[in-house]
C-alpha cells in the first residue's frame, strides 16, 4: 500500500505518519511507501522499511495536485487546511488553502481516473465548524450544516465536494469532522479553539495562559491519540457503508472551560491554576459562539470510532506524553 499524507508537517500529520511508520501497515495491507507533503518539508520516519518521499509543496499551485497522485497513492489523508481564526482574517488565504487547494486535488484524482481508472480512498479532515447557529444543546446526526465562519464554509464545501466525486466513481471519500484537538502540544496557532490547549499546556510548563472567554463555554474534544486513532480506523473502513452520506461528526468529550480548570487542577495543583489569565476577547468569543457544544454520534460509534473516555483522561494522556517522571 502506498500512503498521501497532505499536511504531514503538522502536529496530527507527524502523529498519523509516526503510528503508520510503526504499524507498517494501514486498513489491515501491508504498508510498502508513504509521500509526505506540506508547505514545509515534513521529516521522514525513523525506521520505516519502506520507501518514503518528502518534499515541501503547495498544494494549490500549479500542478502541485497532480504531482501529489502521480504515484498513485492508494490512501490520501487530506490535512493540510488553513486553520480557523486564519482563515477568517485572512479571507483569500483561507478559500485558496481550504476550497482551491482541495478541489484542485479531487480535480487531479478525477483526471488521473478518465485515464487509468485510479480511484484512491481520501480521508479529509472536516471540522466542527460546518455547523452553525441556531444550535441545540445537543447535535445529532441529522442536523443540518450551517457554518457561520469563512473556515466552516470552506470546509463543508470540501465535504460536498468529497461526496459528489464519491458518488460519481471517482474516489471513495470520507470526511471527518474532528472534534477540536486538546491538548495540542508545542506552541499555539492561530485558531481560534487554541486557548482551549493553552490553559492546560502552558500552566502545566509552568507558563501563564490567557483565557479569553468565560468558564461556561462549553466544546467538544478529542486527543491528539483519539484524532489519530479516527485517522487510522477511517483508512480501515468499507466506506460504502456511508451511502450519499459521505461525511461523519466523530465522538468526543464535551467539557467546559470550568471543567477544563478543575481537572488541571487535579493533576496540578493550585499554583498552575493561578496561571490563567482572565483576558475577554470579543473576536474569539464571537467565533466561539458560533460553534455547538455537544454532539450525539451514533453514525460514527456505529463504525467504531472511539472517544476519549474524560477530560481528565485527555489531560492524562498530555502529562504522560510530555511531563512524564516532571
């Protein structure tokens, strides 16, 4: 099996690109090469036996999609994206990254197909955000997309995109709408969710945080091992069980930032607490609102996907990964 990871640079990219190197298999095939792409060139995996290219590409520039199928990956992971709060102060940016740069790739795959027949299975990475107000405090599998940010538009019109080349034979998609990744590990970005990291990673390495919405707010979370784990079981799946319906909401924990706080605590004591700083920001807090809280999956835990098991479990999983014997 060959294997396309489009974003392998970034944090969930060298995760997905570490457990395949490891595994040395993917969907249950033996894995014999992996391309690795991204606007920087990402690292190769130590140790994997099989044959790997890396190059730094853009995938919306000219050519670059078709240079990206040109060995005829059997699996493509599509990551790579324009993160929220990005995509909505940069409005060319985040349409030319998120819409071109995806549509450009399901245009090569179609071209390479009318040619050869090759059709890979591509796993896109959706978001959250495709949903919008008027919002309940649950959302099931039915609700309708309505994204009230440039990112969440951006990213259904790559969910629709996804199904209709689906449907019409050209690939076999599946698009996953992660919940949002915590504790992101390294330094913050600039979406918009990074503070729901912030006050976990930065008082946990002794460094101040800033919160800029109230303790009420309520999200939906996974891990960085739970994303992975969404990753590799889609890349497993028979996606003809999806039907027309070609994009999931994944199971998480929904958690507020009180809850957030008090399991900090927990591990951490009072003086990591006292890290957090109170600071009301009004442009984050109006893209937060925006965003649901909770989330009823049964499409997705009905194929298998996993969830965390809590917050604390999350946080737990951050301690062990980066503050082990600290």
């Amino acid at each position: 099996m060959h294997v396309l990871i489009l974003g392998a640079a970034g944090m969930i990219g060298r995760r997905l690109t570490k457990a395949l190197a490891e595994a040395g298999r993917v969907g249950g095939h033996p894995l014999d090469a992996l391309t690795l792409l991204d606007v920087v060139r990402p690292d190769a995996p130590a140790g994997f036996a099989g044959t790997v290219r890396a190059e730094a590409a853009d995938l919306a520039a000219p050519g670059a999609a078709e240079a990206a199928v040109a060995g005829r990956p059997d699996v493509v992971f599509h990551l790579a994206a324009v993160v929220s709060g990005e995509a909505e102060a940069d409005l060319e940016l985040g349409y030319r990254v998120n819409l071109d740069g995806t549509r450009l790739l399901l245009d090569a795959i179609r071209t390479a197909h009318a040619a050869d027949g090759y059709r890979p299975k591509v796993i896109f990475t959706s978001s959250l955000a495709v949903f919008g107000p008027p919002l309940p405090p649950v959302i099931g599998d039915d609700w309708i997309v309505t994204p009230a940010s440039s990112y969440g538009t951006q990213k259904a019109m790559g969910e629709l995109l996804l199904a209709d080349y689906s449907r019409r034979g050209f690939l076999d998609g599946v698009g996953l709408r992660l919940p949002t990744i915590c504790v992101r590990p390294g330094k913050p970005n600039r979406a918009a969710s990074g503070f729901f990291s912030g006050i976990i990673r930065e008082p946990l390495a002794g460094r101040p945080a800033v919160l800029p919405v109230p303790d009420t707010v309520r999200h939906w979370f996974a891990s960085p091992g739970a994303a992975t784990g969404f990753l590799l079981h889609a890349a497993g799946l028979d996606l003809s069980r999806l039907g027309l319906r070609r994009s999931l909401t994944l199971p998480g924990v929904s958690a507020t930032v009180a809850d957030e706080i008090e399991a900090l605590r927990r591990v951490a004591g009072e003086r990591a607490v006292a890290l957090i700083r109170r600071e009301p920001d009004e442009a984050v807090a109006r893209i937060i609102a925006t965003w649901p809280e909770a989330f009823a999956t049964e499409r997705a835990l009905a194929l298998g996907f996993t969830a965390d098991a809590s917050f604390d479990a999350i946080v737990a999983q951050h301690v062990a990964e980066f503050h082990a014997g600290g």
